[in-house]
C-alpha cells in the first residue's frame, strides 16, 4: 500500500476490507476479465504522506533493513517539519550504538521489530519529533510485522523489505530511464 500507492490504512482488519467483483452481464474471457475492487472501510485511521516525507520514510526503512544506525537515525530527525530534538548528536550516537549490537554476532538473535522499539525508545528519550502522518505508518507497520510474526514465525521480514525497498529503487530508475530516452 505505502509503497505503490502512498497511502496507508492504519486499521486493517477483516471486517474493514470489502471485496467486491463486477458482475457484468457481457461475456468476458482471458484478459478482458473484470479484476475485483478493493475496499477500505472506516478509512478515519488513514495517512498519506508528503512527496518528502515518503521519501525520508523509505530511506529511514532502507536503513533499518540494512541495519545502518547512523543512516536510520538522520532520516528520522528529517520525519518531523518543526525538529526541536535538543541534542541530535546524541541520538545519532545511541541509535548507532543500538544497531551496532543489531548488526552483531548476537544481534542476529534480536527480532528486527525490537531494534525498531529501541530505536523508538532512542526517539522518545532524545525528544526527536516525528508528524502524526509519519507515526501513523511506523506504528501501523509495528502491528502489522508483529501479525505477521505470530502468523509465521519464520517468515524473513527485513528480507522482503530489503527486495520491496530496492525494487522501488529499481523500478523508480527504470521509469527515469525511459522517460529520458523517450523525452522529445
């Protein structure tokens, strides 16, 4: 959803998902099948983000996947319009010193989701300001990989982050790519 569309639903769960397929009385076959439409009920627990803050927020997820402290702490002084963090330095120093065990022998036995409480506990302690929009998809995210943690507990969620992330990348490239060949 964020990725594709910039647009998350802070509250999905069964009963706020509607399914609905077009019953249409002409004859369609192969590829001219009508697809379903999904809908998104109770959409009041909804953010969209900036242009800038999507992009501070996947590159914030980048970092995190590759478990690079520093990084991950400068793009989180960037998800707020108004910073009023009194020491950033100090932040950037205990977020790195938090991955720096992430990134160790033992913390491949430390869940990505606790490093990303760490990192939240490192905000909260440092004064860093984060906008509602932005919190609203971090934490949402949180629930989420905690669902999928009990779900299947062996499913590699920084590995599909990491293919999501730089694919984006990728495709994002791809696209400036030909838009350059094809310009007039």
């Amino acid at each position: 959803m964020l990725l594709a569309d910039n647009f998350i639903h802070a509250d999905m769960h069964p009963g706020n998902i509607l399914v609905r397929v077009s019953h249409s009385n002409a004859s369609r076959k192969g590829l001219f099948k009508s697809k379903p439409h999904v809908i998104f009920l109770d959409v009041g627990m909804t953010a969209e983000l900036s242009k800038k803050d999507r992009v501070n927020l996947l590159e914030f997820f980048k970092a995190v996947a590759l478990r690079d402290g520093r990084t991950a702490a400068e793009c989180t002084l960037k998800l707020s319009k108004q910073q009023n963090c009194p020491n950033p330095g100090a932040f950037i120093e205990g977020v790195e010193k938090h991955f720096r065990l992430w990134d160790s022998a033992e913390g491949d036995y430390i869940h990505p989701a606790d490093c990303m409480q760490q990192l939240l506990e490192q905000v909260r302690l440092h004064r860093v300001n984060i906008d509602g929009n932005v919190c609203t998809v971090m934490v949402t995210t949180l629930v989420l990989e905690s669902w999928q943690r009990k779900l299947d507990p062996k499913y590699d969620v920084m590995h599909t982050l990491q293919t999501l992330l730089f694919k984006v990348d990728w495709v994002e490239s791809l696209f400036y790519t030909i838009g350059g060949l094809m310009a007039p």
